[in-house]
C-alpha cells in the first residue's frame, strides 16, 4: 500500500512541478489527519494541489471561497422548507466533502472561520440541534493571502493551532516553471490523475501511522524540544496539542519514508512546518525562524 | 513616638503576670499599688488618654522607691532588688512615649522574667514563664518589625526547628558556669522541720500535703520499717520541749564521715530530690558514708548543705542501713539531761529500770507499756498547759501524737539513765512504683527516739508501739474518718483530681530529674558517655547521612531518569567519542554518521550501516539490534580508527 502511496506522490509531483518536499509533508498532513493552512500568493498551486490530492485519492472535493459575507450557514448547509413535502429538508453546505479547499479563510468573519473550525476539530456538525458527521475521511486545506490584508480578519492563535502543518509552496523554481509552460495546461492533466487510492485503502493508511514506534528517548527529545519554547519571552509556548501534533506528523513522516520508528530526525524535518504558525501566529508561512532556533537551541543526544 | 497601641496593651498585660508570678518577693501593698498603677495605664490607654508626664511618673516613682527602701529590713535586698526593677518597668510604661524607651522596657522585660526563676522552679511556672517569654519576644518582634509586616509562621517554625538542636545541644554540653553573681538570700519562712520540737510542732506539718524530698533507690526499695529519713536531732530538753542542741550547732561543722559498725548492714545507695525549704537540713537513711556535691556529711550521719536551699537540689547518698555511733563521752553526757519536772515520770522510770536494767529491755518494756496501756494515737488530743507536760501525758491524757510518744519515751530513758534524743524527720513516703521513686511530703514528719546502748544509738519509734500501722501503712490507713478529713479536706477526695494531681506530680518529678537536676555531674557523664560512645554516634550519624544521600540520589535519579541515555546512544558515543565531539549538539547522531559517510567516502559503507543500526536500536527498540551495534562495532574497530585520524586531520 505504501507503493500505491508512493504512486500517488508521483503522480501528484507530475501535476505540481518540483515542490517534492511541500507535497510529501501535505501527504504527511493527511496521513496524519491532520488539516493543513496553505500560505501563498495567489496563482502557486493552491487549488491545483488540492484538488490533485484529492483526485488521485479518490476523494470527493468542495472549494469554498470565503468572503466576508460568507455565513455559517452557507458552509454547513442550510434546512429548507420544503413546499411540497411540507418539511424541512437539509441542505448539505460544501463542508460535507472529504477534501474541502476553503479559499482565503482569513476573509470571512470570525464567526463563519469558527463555524469551520469547529467543524475540524469535531468531525461533525450541528445545525439546528441535530448533529451530523461529516464524511471520512475529512481533510481541510485552508488557503490564506498573506499580502492583502485589507478587510480581513486574521485567525487567532486558538484557531491556527487547530492546524496541524502550515506550509507555503512557493515560486517554483526556473527549471520547473519551464517545464510548467511548455505543457499545454495543468488542468488538463489534473483531469488525467487517476484514482491511484480508494478511501478504504487510505483510511487503512491512515491507522498505521500511530503504530509507528516513538522509543522513549526520542519522546523525551520531543520534549525538550517543546518545552525550550515555554518559558521564553519572544514565542508563543507550544501546547500540549501541538507536541501531540508534532508526534503524530513526524510518526506520519517517518512512514512514508517506509520506516516503522520515528527518528529525531523526522522530527527535525516536520518541527518548522508544526510549531512555526504557532510559535509567531503574525510569521509569514516561508519563515522558519523561531522554530529553526529552537532546534538549534536543544541538544539531540539521540 | 509609639503608636501602637495594642503593645502597650500587652506589656501592661505582661507586667501585670510579672507581679503574679513574682508576688512571693512582694508585700501585699506593693502589689496592690502596682496594680493600681498599671490598670490606671491600661484604662487611660482604652479611654485613648495620652501617657502621664515624665515629672509627674519620676516623682511617683521616687514616692514608691523610697517606701520600697524604708521595707528593705522587712523585704530582703534580692526581694528590693525584684521590687525595684519592676517599680522601673512599671513607671516606664506610664510614662512611655519614645521608641527607644520601650526597646529598654522589653529587655528589662527579659531580665525580669529571668528573675521569676529564682522564686519558683515547678515544671507548671516554667510553662507559664515560657509563656510570659514568648509574649515578650512577640512585643519584641512587632516593636522592630515594619509597620504592617505579618508574622511569618512557616518561616518562624522552620528557624525554631534549625534552633532546637543547637538549644539542645547548648542545655546539654555547653559547660555549667558558676552563677556570675551571689543572689541575696530571701526573707522567707522556712518549711518543714523547725529547730525546736513541742507537742503540736509536728502536728501542723502532718496538715502540710506538699512535698518535703523524693527519693530514686539504686536498688530496691528497703522495707518500710527502714525508712527513717533522718534530719535533725533534739537534744536539749528543758522540761517541755526539745530543742537542737548549741553545742551540735557549732560542732556541725567538723567532717567526718560517720562510720558504720557493722560491715554485714544492708548498703544503701539512693539520690535524694529535696525541695526549696530555706534550711540547711537535708536527709539521709540510718548511717551514711559519702553523699554527692558541696554538701556536709556530719559524724552523727546528718547531711546539711551550706546555705538554705532556695532552689530545689538534687544530692546522692551512699551509706549503710545501720544505726550510728557515740561521738564522743560529751556526746553521752549530752543526751542525759531531764530537766526540770515531770516528776512522776522520773519515778515510773526508776521503777522501770529495776525491773529491766538492760537498756534494750527497757525499751521493750516501754513498748510493750504503750501497746498494753490504753494509749491512743490522734492528731487533736488536749492540750497539755501544765508544768509537767510528760506527766500529764503518760498518766493522764494517753493520747497523742508521734513527738508526744517520742519525747515521753526519751524522758523516761534518760531518767533511766540510758542517754536518749529524739530524732526528727520523716517517715515512710508514697512509693510510685512506675515512676520508681518514692515520695516524701511535709505530712510524713515524723520523731523518734535514738538511745544509747553499747555505744551505738539504736533507734526506737514508741509511736511504732502504739500505732504499728503508722509506720507500715500510710497516715490515712490509721486515722478514724473524722481526722482522715482533716487531712483530706475538700477537693482533695474527688478522685480524678486526686490522680490528675499524681500525674502532675510525676511529670514535676521528671522535670526536677532531667531538666533541674542535669548539673556538672551529670553533664561530666554525658560527656564520657559521648566519647565512650564516639564510634557508634559518628557510625549511626553516617549511617543516617548515608541514607538520606542515598533517598536524595534516589529521588534525583528518578527525576532525572526521563534523561537518561540510551544504551545504544552511550555504546555509540563511547565508541566514537572524539569523532561526535565533532558534531552539532542538536544534531542527531544518525544524521552526524550519515553526514560521515558522505564526506568519508572510504568509510561510507559501513557508516551507513553503522547509521542504520544505531536507528533501529534507539529508535525502533529493537533489542537485536543494540546487539548487532556493539557487534558492528567491535568488527570496525580498525575503521574507527582510521575514521578518528581522518577525522582529526580534516
């Protein structure tokens, strides 16, 4: 199954040109069920990514542009009076997706981003007083424009901790960029993208990541890492949920990189992309500084 | 300027316990003008009434201090002194208005409450002494503290935990030093037995319920009829009463230890608790040898120390359970006198001595005269007015008490011509078998005969012949009820107080022992005890260090085991140590060898496998693996090596 995985990196690497390592930690994210904040310019691929991810998974997918009149409603879905049956009738919002792209979250009101927020965390929604689960599995990528910030309303730190990795994926570089221009269209080819992974196949993918071995050692590294963040003055202390996270994620990692342990390494690799929104929430999304110093700042005796 | 009121408040509350505590040393009109004095303070310090002027208190004072001076005779000069200094602190607080004024009041507080110890030295004063103390210190404390500071309890505890060893140690092994200065003897009426013996002199003591001596036996408790305490002789008779003779009052003074006669007596070894009784008499069994401390031993085997005791004094005796020697033939010819009188007596006696010329069977025949005749014991019979007080007693009246028995007993033998005395003292005691001590109070007084027969004074109790039981039992056991109430008047028959008392009493008897009675000789045993004892002190002491080092080390090893290395890591660095000195310390050690293989390529083989391996046993836990690493190892010894110089020169 690993394979089959593997498989889909590269397919999804055909369609999103030499951002190896930014599609390798989205699949990480997912694997990890975790969410994921994309940061980026508009035109880098954003849509294309998720919409790749999802297709080559086999995944159904909503796109969502958030917009500050956006309500709640119009995300989760709606109860319509239905004339003819004389009743109400749910009207299923765009939430109800496996992959959902919402689109420059940072533009809707609070209230809408905390209506999908909720949604994250819960796996479920309530409208009206009746809950409904959301559809497995459920994997949100969330866009933010970090340039315009006029009219928008930024999330708080509370609500970017709800997202495991936040990842930017750049300019490409000129190599690739030509690669991208001599083709006829990316569209096209997304269209090509063939279901590599069914949904079962994923979820059991997704359940053998927390079987991946953390000796205790590399827990303790863990979190001395963690723990260097609290106590200081110029960061944000990391939460018990993103140490959570930041296990998960490199567990998520390492099996990918098809092995059965998590080194401090995979920790190392996935540290920057899981604390660094948290650490500084005004950070910009190519930074990595303060997660980079912590890093350097603990020793690894492993 | 002094704002705080409630100070002032609690030094008037404490001078006024100093008045109560100290009101042995006080004439009743001192008291009361203190008092005065100080209730005056306390209501103008409620009524917020500002202090009275300086003019006004000094005159005041001078007033009292001159009254105080015109008592001196009456008073005493330590009592004066008491006096004088209390009159001091109490016009100070009337007239205190300065900060500096009330730091000199609580240290006169200080010595004052120091004072309270030469009148009382009870376990229950100590405690309410203690208190006064902590009241002090506690006024002390606010006068320095910052306005509004809070006493810190925790921290308080904690200093008086840290102090409580050194205070230990200080009571125990700080050498005793002599007082630094004499305290003036006080005028106070002393207890117990007086210099002079008369029919009812002993009555009142046997009314008397507290405590004379107490008595802790090396060995066993010697039967009862043993426990004669002897204390004084009365050896001058002048026809009605018995007094001390002159003579033995300057003879007293030369020292020689009595010695026993009979080297096959009982040997008896005991140390004696007396209690303030502001004599010199002390107590002692039938002949004692050597007794302990700055006491005298005369030779007709009374102890006596060198000035009356006002504090509570704690003596040991070493001496034999048999009866004393003649002195000397002035001694004899001493204890021959009848004096005038009681001529009735003189001729019963004459009569008695014809029939018995040995003294021994004279005395049995008085025994046995007492026993037959209708003699009675009573502590309220009548009075004898006349002249002839002996006569009227064994003739008349018959009924009496154990001095009445005794003098009539040493008249008629020295009428005899048998020298005699009687001898004063106690009798008996409340054995605590628990406590293992024997208690004596002031209502076991007691007076016996002492005769003369081969050149020793056997001792004789005529009170024994009338009353057995006195001397076996307890007084009470022998009284008809109307006299036991006499003796046990109102609370003393409720029994619980009856016991809570007991208990009090055992727990003064300890303090008098351990605290009171730890003196140069028993801290001079400490001492050798300790250095007996050195190695097994300094072996437990390290013992205990050890193991609280080793609880520590235990409980910093659990705190600190989340860290501990991981065997493969430790194998690992050992292997390689200078190479991964190389290395960033936040980078990991797979990373480090992977890095290696790549800028070694000679060694990159192994390395990579040596990387490998070293993962799956740190991370994976795979105990395999931990093994094939220190294989691994160990095969590329040489290579390590290799990679160690290699290393060194890039």
């Amino acid at each position: 199954m690993l394979t089959q995985l593997h498989k889909v990196e590269q397919s999804l690497n055909q369609v999103i040109l030499g951002k190896q390592q930014q599609i390798r930690l989205a699949l990480c994210c997912l694997l990890a069920e975790g969410h994921l904040l994309l940061e980026d310019l508009p035109g880098m691929g954003k849509t294309t990514l998720a919409h790749a991810l999802a297709n080559s998974l086999g995944l159904s997918y909503r796109r969502v542009q958030f917009t500050s009149d956006l309500l709640p409603g119009d995300l989760v879905g709606l109860n319509i009076y239905d004339a003819r049956s004389q009743q109400f009738r749910f009207q299923a919002g765009p939430v109800f997706s496996q992959v959902l792209l919402a689109d420059e979250i940072n533009r809707a009101s609070p209230k809408t981003q905390s209506a999908l927020l909720e949604a994250m965390e819960e796996k479920q929604v309530s409208v009206d007083g009746e809950t409904r689960a959301l559809p497995t599995p459920f994997f949100v990528i969330a866009t933010q424009n970090p340039l315009f910030h006029a009219g928008t309303s930024a999330l708080p730190e509370s609500q970017l901790d709800r997202f495991m990795f936040r990842l930017s994926l750049g300019f490409p570089d000129h190599q690739a960029e030509h690669q991208l221009l001599q083709r006829d269209s990316s569209r096209s080819r997304l269209d090509l993208l063939s279901e590599q992974l069914n949904t079962d196949q994923l979820r059991a993918l997704q359940q053998q990541v927390p079987k991946v071995n953390a000796s205790d050692a590399l827990i303790d590294y863990l979190l001395a890492l963690i723990n260097s963040s609290r106590h200081r003055s110029d960061m944000l202390p990391l939460s018990p949920r993103a140490s959570k996270a930041t296990l998960r994620a490199a567990k998520a990692f390492a099996f990918i990189n098809g092995r059965d342990y998590v080194s401090a390494a995979d920790v190392q690799q996935v540290f920057p992309y899981v604390a660094e929104h948290r650490l500084d929430p005004s950070s910009a999304a190519q930074e990595s500084r303060l997660s980079q110093l912590l890093l350097q700042q603990t020793p690894c005796p492993l | 300027m002094l704002r705080q009121k409630s100070l002032l408040l609690i030094w008037a509350g404490l001078q006024l316990s100093l008045l109560l505590l100290l009101q042995q040393a006080f004439a009743w009109w001192i008291i009361s003008l203190f008092a005065v004095l100080l209730f005056y303070r306390v209501f103008a310090l409620l009524r917020n009434n500002a202090a009275i002027s300086l003019k006004w208190v000094n005159l005041l004072a001078g007033i009292i201090a001159v009254a105080l001076l015109l008592n001196l005779r009456q008073a005493g000069v330590l009592h004066f002194m008491l006096q004088i200094l209390l009159l001091a602190a109490v016009a100070r607080l009337l007239a205190l208005q300065h900060l500096y004024e009330a730091r000199q009041l609580v240290w006169v507080h200080y010595f004052l409450i120091g004072c309270c110890f030469i009148l009382h030295q009870d376990m229950a004063i100590a405690m309410l002494v203690l208190a006064v103390f902590l009241l002090n210190l506690y006024s002390h404390y606010r006068l320095f503290a910052p306005s509004g500071a809070r006493l810190n309890w925790p921290q308080t505890g904690r200093s008086v935990l840290i102090i409580l060893p050194l205070w230990l140690g200080m009571f125990l092994l700080f050498p005793r030093l002599p007082a630094f200065w004499q305290i003036p003897q006080a005028n106070v009426a002393a207890t117990g037995l007086g210099d002079s013996i008369d029919p009812g002199s002993i009555e009142k003591l046997v009314q008397d319920d507290s405590l004379a001596f107490r008595v802790e036996f090396d060995g066993a408790l010697p039967p009862r009829q043993q426990l004669y305490w002897r204390a004084r002789l009365y050896e001058d008779f002048d026809g009605r009463s018995w007094h001390i003779s002159p003579l033995r009052r300057t003879a007293a003074r030369y020292n020689a230890a009595p010695t026993g006669n009979d080297a096959a007596a009982a040997q008896l070894s005991y140390s004696v608790i007396a209690e303030a009784s502001r004599q010199t008499g002390l107590f002692a069994l039938a002949t004692p040898n050597s007794v302990s401390g700055n006491l005298q031993l005369n030779s007709s085997g009374l102890v006596s120390a060198n000035k009356p005791l006002s504090q509570r004094l704690s003596y040991q005796v070493k001496g034999t359970a048999s009866p004393v020697l003649l002195l000397s033939a002035q001694e004899q010819q001493l204890n021959l006198a009848t004096g005038s009188g009681n001529p009735a007596t003189k001729q019963f006696a004459a009569e008695l001595l014809q029939q018995y010329p040995q003294p021994a069977q004279l005395v049995a025949a008085i025994a046995e005269h007492f026993g037959n005749q209708a003699f009675y014991y009573s502590l309220t019979p009548p009075l004898l007015a006349g002249a002839n007080s002996i006569d009227q007693f064994l003739f008349s009246s018959r009924s009496g008490f154990c001095s009445h028995y005794a003098s009539a007993t040493a008249v008629i033998l020295r009428a005899a011509g048998i020298a005699a005395r009687v001898v004063g003292g106690y009798q008996g005691g409340q054995w605590h078998p628990q406590q293992n001590y024997l208690a004596v109070r002031q209502r076991e007084a007691h007076a016996w005969v002492e005769y003369l027969d081969n050149g020793v004074w056997q001792p004789f109790d005529p009170t024994a012949a009338v009353a057995p039981e006195r001397v076996l039992n307890n007084l009470d056991d022998i009284l008809p009820q109307e006299q036991r109430n006499l003796l046990n008047s109102g609370w003393r028959q409720l029994a619980f107080l009856q016991a809570a008392r007991q208990q009090l009493m055992h727990l003064d008897y300890y303090w008098s022992v351990w605290v009171l009675g730890f003196d140069d000789n028993s801290q001079r045993n400490l001492w050798r005890q300790l250095i007996q004892q050195l190695p097994a002190i300094a072996a437990s002491i390290a013992g205990i260090l050890l193991l609280l080092l080793l609880i520590g080390g235990g409980y910093l090893l659990k705190r600190r085991a989340p860290a501990a290395v991981p065997p493969a890591t430790m194998l690992l660095q050992r292997a390689l140590h200078p190479v991964l000195q190389l290395k960033p310390p936040s980078q990991p050690l797979s990373v480090y060898l992977q890095q290696l293989a790549i800028s070694q390529p000679q060694h990159r083989e192994w390395l990579q496998q040596l990387s490998d391996v070293y993962e799956q046993a740190v991370y994976a836990d795979k105990p395999q693996a931990l093994m094939q690493l220190a294989a691994l190892l160990k095969r590329r010894r040489l290579q390590i090596k290799q990679l160690r110089s290699s290393v060194k020169n890039t």
